[in-house]
C-alpha cells in the first residue's frame, strides 16, 4: 500500500523560510515524478511545484523565486522550500507522486498539510 506523508505544516509568520518534507513507501518499484500542489479556501487544487526524472523543475508562476523543490530519488522523499512567506501561500498543500508498482504507473496524494501565514 503506496503512502505519502507530509510534515513541517503549521501556523508561520510572513517572511523567513519554512521547509515541507514528504515520503513516499509502500512497494514502491519507481517514483517517475514528486510534486506539491495547494488548495487555498475556496479555490481548487493548483500546482505549485513539480520535479521530475530529469531536467529543471516546473514551477507555477506565483512562487518562481520564492519557492524550491527539491527531490531525494533514494529516499523517495521530496521537499518544498518557502522562502519569502506571504499569507497568500495560506493553503493545505498536498504531495503527489507518480509511481510504479508491479507494471503499472499510477498517481497518487498525500492527506495534505496546513499552511498558515499569519502575523
């Protein structure tokens, strides 16, 4: 059974950094991709960051050099680096992931972790 967990959500202060960690296990045969996506009240899901196989990261235009994925492919772990917070980065952000188990590639989330930027 595929597993994601997130960590290192809570309730910041605007400015300074803030570091969110997620882990993938379960069977896991290959990890194609590890990305973050947010969902602020009332909106949808949208991207925040991807990376992929190879290649740069994609990043959504809103957080381009603020934000930082990084992606640890032995530990099947990928991170999300805040820099500059803003209470608009104010959301539950998830973890996704792409991967193969057995022969079949299949998406899948994390439960979420909360994001507060408040003063």
């Amino acid at each position: 059974q595929v597993q994601l967990v997130e960590s290192g959500g809570g309730l910041v202060q605007p400015g300074g950094s803030l570091r969110l960690s997620c882990a993938a296990s379960g069977g896991i045969r290959d990890i194609k991709s590890m990305g973050w996506y947010l969902q602020a009240p009332g909106k949808q899901r949208e991207l925040v960051a991807m990376a992929g196989t190879g290649g740069s990261p994609n990043y959504a235009d809103s957080v381009k050099g603020r934000f930082t994925i990084t992606r640890d492919r032995n530990r099947n772990r990928v991170y999300l680096q805040f820099n500059s917070r803003k209470p608009e980065d104010t959301a539950v952000y998830y973890c996704y992931a792409t991967i193969l188990l057995n022969t079949e590639w299949r998406n899948y989330w994390g439960q979420g972790t909360q994001v507060t930027v408040s003063s």
